[in-house]
C-alpha cells in the first residue's frame, strides 16, 4: 500500500514500539509502590522479623533496622519522579535515557534477587519482590528488543 493510503502515521510507530517497555515501568513504580505501602502498613510485623532472623534476637538491633526499613518508602518517591520523567523522556529518542532504562531493568531486577535469596524480608514481601523482579526481566527484554534498540542506536542519536 502506498505511504499516501496508509492509516497509521509514519509517527506512532515509535510509539506503539516504547508503549511496552513505558507499560512495564509503570507497572515496576506499582510495585514499588504498593511494596512500599505494605513496609509502612506492617512495618513493626517486618521488624519484628528481621530482628529474629537477621539480627538475632538483639533488641538494639531494631533502631538501626528500622531506619533501613524506612528507606524503602522514600526512595520509592523519589524512583516514581525519576520514572515518570524516564517515560517522557524516551518519547525524545535519546540515548542516554535508553541506557538508564536498561540500567534499571538489570541493577533492579539484580537488587530484587538478592532481596529475595538474602531473605532479609517475610516470605510475603519475597514474593512480592520475586514479582518485581519478573517484571524487571520483562523490561530487560522489552527493552532489548531490535525495534526497541534501533530507535536508539548511537547513530540515531539526537
């Protein structure tokens, strides 16, 4: 069919190429999110936890484990503006902002895993940061995609 009849514009191309990879960083900023819901909602449940497992048993242990506990929260506030800005942003086709989202599909998806193996969290939580870690390797291969690489390709910069 000629370019002139066709019904898609040669624009949404790109588009309907990101969507993938943009749906599954707004479904990994749910998942932080809703993670991070849960830490505030259980977080004496959690710390009780990890007192017994990691530290012990030693109730001096706890302070420190609780402001640990509560960095989770924050960085997810300040991850979700980070996200939102990424998704925009890829629409502009640079490459930096590719390579940032491929850092954090391997450095999250690597984070969630050690989470997990180091079981630092209730068997709960695990799964919910086995999940997370699924969606992370979903992104890692949305994102490694030929028609997702080439629109960023070195010499498609701009």
């Amino acid at each position: 069919m000629p370019a002139s009849l066709s019904t898609t514009p040669p624009s949404s191309a790109p588009e309907n190429v990101l969507r993938p990879v943009i749906r599954l960083l707004y479904v990994n900023l749910a998942f932080s999110v809703a993670l991070a819901a849960l830490t505030f909602v259980f977080d004496k449940a959690i710390l009780d936890y990890q007192v017994g497992a990691l530290a012990g048993g030693d109730a001096g242990a706890r302070d420190a484990l609780e402001g640990l506990l509560w960095l989770r929260p924050i960085s997810v506030l300040v991850i979700g503006f980070v996200y939102l800005r990424l998704a925009k942003r890829l629409h502009l086709r640079r490459r930096r902002t590719y390579v940032r989202v491929l850092l954090i599909a391997v450095l999250g998806c690597a984070g969630q895993v050690y989470l997990v193996v180091s079981a630092q969290f209730p068997l709960w939580m695990r799964i919910g940061q086995l999940a997370q870690a699924a969606v992370l390797l979903a992104l890692l291969f949305a994102v490694t995609r030929p028609a997702v690489r080439s629109l960023f390709a070195k010499n498609a910069s701009r």
